[in-house]
C-alpha cells in the first residue's frame, strides 16, 4: 500500500525527508479544519487480503501529541 499523487493534490508532505515516504495531499485552506486528504494505492495482494479478512490497520506517530481526528474511506470525499 502506498500513497499516490492525484489530480487536486496540492502539496507533498515529508517530500524531502528520506526517513518518511512522500505523501501527496489535498490541503484545504478554505476553513478553519485544515483537513488534508491523502489516496492510497492497494496492491492486488492486499486487496485480496482487506477482501478476505476485512480489516485494515491503521498507525498514527503522534510523537506523544495529542491524536488528530482521523478518517478512512472508500469514497473520494469532496475536494475544494
């Protein structure tokens, strides 16, 4: 699984920071929420796997922070 750019992606995080891989995003500045919105790309295997078991697993680094509100989805949400 990885993140891909699209069509609104209007930044890259971490673009310079080979500890991390790049993340495109959609960085919203049209509210206070600053909401970013990133895709990933799942391989067939992976597919096959999220199909099969039905989960998904998700990490945050919070580096001992406060979490963030966070979403996943399947459906492209509404970009700017």
């Amino acid at each position: 699984m990885k993140m891909v750019k699209f069509p609104e992606a209007t930044v890259t995080y971490a673009e310079n920071q080979p500890e991390y891989l790049a993340a495109p995003a959609h960085r919203s500045e049209h509210d206070e929420t600053g909401t970013a919105t990133f895709c990933w790309r799942l391989t067939w295997r992976e597919r096959l796997k999220l199909l099969w078991r039905g989960a998904l697993w998700h990490q945050v680094l919070t580096f001992n922070h406060p979490l963030q509100p966070q979403w996943l989805g399947v459906d492209k949400p509404q970009l700017d």
